[in-house]
C-alpha cells in the first residue's frame, strides 16, 4: 500500500482522537464545577504518614499529615494542624505545602523529627512506638463554626543496639554511647598538615608587613617647624609724667576714671617738686573733686602742664612733643 493512500486515512483518525479528547475535558470539567456538595462526602479528609515506618535509634524521620479540603464546605485558610511529638525534636521548622484544584484543596505538613536523649532508647532491641494523634482545627464556609478532626499515626517500630537495662550499669552512666574507632577510616587532608602550617604562616607574615607598611605610608610626614621670629624690640617706656599727661587727654574708658584721678595727684606731685605750685593745687583739687573731672578739663590742664615744662626745659621741648604722641605702654 503506498503512503499517499495511508496518509488521508491517518489524519482524518487523528482528529476524530483530538476532537473526542477535547469534549471528553471539556463534559467532565463542566461536570466538576457544576456538580453540587455532597452530603456524604467528608469535608475533610486526612491522613498522618511516617517515612520510613522501621528505623534505627538515632535515625532522621518524615512525619507528614495530608488533608484534602472540599472548599465549598470549608476554608482552607482556617486549616491549623497541632501535633505533639515529644520527647522526639524537630530538626527544621514544620513545612506546609498547599495545591488548589476545581473545588478541592490539598494541603500537606511535613515535620523532620530525631531523638537522641535517653527516654528514647527503646526498652528492648525492637520497640513498637505510637505517636498521639494529629488534631486538624478548620470552620465551615457557611457557619464559620469551628470543628477539628483526629488522624491516627500508624506504628513506628524502632530498632537498636542498646536497651535500657544498659543504662542503670555503673560505667555506662556517664557515657552511654559507644563508638566503634576501628571501623572509622583513616583520615585523608587535601593538603599536608606541616605545608598547610607553613603556608598559614606564611600568609600570616605576609599580612603583618603589609599592615605595618600601611602604617608607615598612612602617618602624616612631620614638616620643618619655621624659625621662631625675633621679638620686637621694646617700646622705650614713658617717664611716669608724660604717661599721666596721656591718660589725661585721652577718652576714659571702662574703669579709666580712678586711673584720671591717680594721673591727676600724679601732677600734683610732680609740679609740687617744681615748685609750680598753682598747677599743683588746680591738679590736686580735680583729683579729689566730687565730679569726675571731663576730658576738657584735664586736657587743659595737661597742656598748662606741658607749657609750663616747656618754659622750664627749653631743651628737651621736641623730645617730649614725640614722647607724648606714642602710645602709653
């Protein structure tokens, strides 16, 4: 038979397939969403397994509890799962697995479980271990009423090579656990001891000198301290008349004014030696008035004062002029 008579025949049986696949999904999913709870059914079914089933003293084991929810009955989020299993203690925090179908839900919680502690040595070599059932809490869609349901774990059998009774012997209370050394392979390095020694060492010395060089560099270089400048060389000091003829014909500041009056019976005194007895008293008498003396007081009176020294001392008239314009020290 050639292959153009064959190939018609086969296309026309792959589409009646297609098209009977397709009203097939597509009747029952109608069926699926369409169809009303029934009564009958279980709201929630569960079912508590352990993997493996016969294990050894100390072994790993996979407790799981899977419920299949009917969400037009129930709220799948409401599903709460409380199990005790001790003294058996989680290795990892319990894990919930959740899949939604067209009206059903299918949730599972997975606990990861040892014992090592002496109550769970078993009494003899093979010991029979039921775990309390799982209590699944959930509420209705309707009533939002809460209900819970048990699921019985199935048997656990575990085996061992110590038993009880060999616990309450002397020796063994301090360490009950043995260890069997000659069966242990031999240890094995990647690198040899003495050069991973070196090499630790060597890298250790090597950061050691790569930070004090880093010290060095990072500490600011200290620059030549300037020469100290020469000090100024000192005003020539005022003779103690002139200075009290300063302090007379300048502005009294802060406190300035008994430094007037001391500069004031300073005059006096020095006019009292030269016998200027006149300016002596008028000095004298403006130190001790009640008022302060003003500034045009005693500036007339510090230039009858510089006159009359002019008239005495002819010589040292420009000396005295420059003298009395620098500042008093």
């Amino acid at each position: 038979m050639s292959l153009r008579r064959v190939a018609p025949a086969l296309v026309l049986a792959a589409v009646a397939v297609a098209i009977t696949l397709a009203l097939v999904l597509r009747s029952s999913g109608r069926v699926d969403q369409a169809a009303p709870a029934d009564a009958d059914s279980p709201e929630v079914a569960v079912e508590a397994r352990l993997l493996p089933r016969t294990l050894s003293f100390g072994d790993t084991l996979t407790a799981t509890v899977d419920l299949t929810v009917d969400r037009r009955r129930v709220d799948p989020a409401s599903v709460r799962v409380r199990q005790e299993f001790s003294p058996w203690g989680l290795v990892a925090r319990p894990r919930q697995t959740r899949q939604d179908a067209a009206s059903t839900s299918y949730l599972r919680t997975t606990y990861v479980l040892r014992c090592v502690i002496s109550p769970c040595v078993p009494p003899r070599e093979a010991y029979q271990l039921e775990f309390d059932p799982a209590v699944v809490s959930y509420r209705r869609v309707k009533d939002r009423e809460p209900e819970s349901v048990e699921a019985r774990w199935p048997v656990l059998v575990i085996n061992t090579n110590i038993v009880a009774a060999d616990l309450q012997q002397r020796e063994a209370v301090t360490s009950p656990w043995r260890a069997d050394l000659v069966s242990v392979p031999k240890s094995s390095y990647a690198l040899a001891p003495s050069l991973t020694r070196g090499l630790l060492f060597g890298g250790a010395l090597l950061l050691a000198v790569a930070g004090v060089g880093l010290a060095f560099f990072a500490v600011p270089k200290r620059e030549p301290e300037p020469e100290p400048e020469p000090d100024p060389e000192p005003e020539p000091a005022l003779p103690p008349l002139e200075l009290a003829l300063v302090l007379l014909t300048t502005e009294i500041h802060e406190n300035g004014a008994a430094d007037r009056r001391r500069a004031l019976e300073l005059v006096a005194e020095e006019m009292e030696t030269r016998d200027e007895l006149p300016l002596a008293r008028r000095a004298r008498a403006m130190a001790w008035s009640e008022e302060t003396p003003t500034l045009e007081e005693t500036s007339g009176l510090a230039a009858s004062v510089r006159a009359q020294l002019a008239v005495l001392e002819p010589d040292a008239e420009e000396d005295d002029a420059e003298v009395s314009d620098a500042p008093p020290s």
